[in-house]
C-alpha cells in the first residue's frame, strides 16, 4: 500500500520493484506483486516511508 499523501514519485520503489509500483505525475501507485523480499527491497528505500506491506494472509504489518 502507498501513502498517496506521503508519496514524493522520488521512483526507487519503481526501480527495484517495477512490476509492482508505477510513477505517475506526483505518486507511485501498486500495479502488480512481487516476491516479499523485493516488497520489503522497495518499501526500505522510500525516503518518506509512504510504503506500508501487510501480510495478506494474517494482515500484519510486516514494514514499516
């Protein structure tokens, strides 16, 4: 999940998880899935930790 309100489009997410995040105008936006570590990869280097992964089967926050 994306904080549309956090998200500067800085583009890591994009660049590292790119079938999962998509830049557009000023936010990123979940597009597709990728493997945890690639989400968890992705949401670490967002500067303003607008990226929340929650586990889908236990809905744990598992970052931040």
């Amino acid at each position: 999940m994306v904080d549309q309100s956090a998200c500067v489009a800085q583009g890591d997410c994009e660049e590292l998880a790119p079938d999962v995040f998509l830049v557009q105008g000023n936010v990123s936006t979940v597009v597709g899935q990728a493997p945890l570590d690639q989400l968890l990869i992705a949401a670490r280097a967002c500067p303003t930790e607008a990226i929340t992964v929650v586990d889908e089967e236990s809905g744990e926050q598992l970052y931040p």
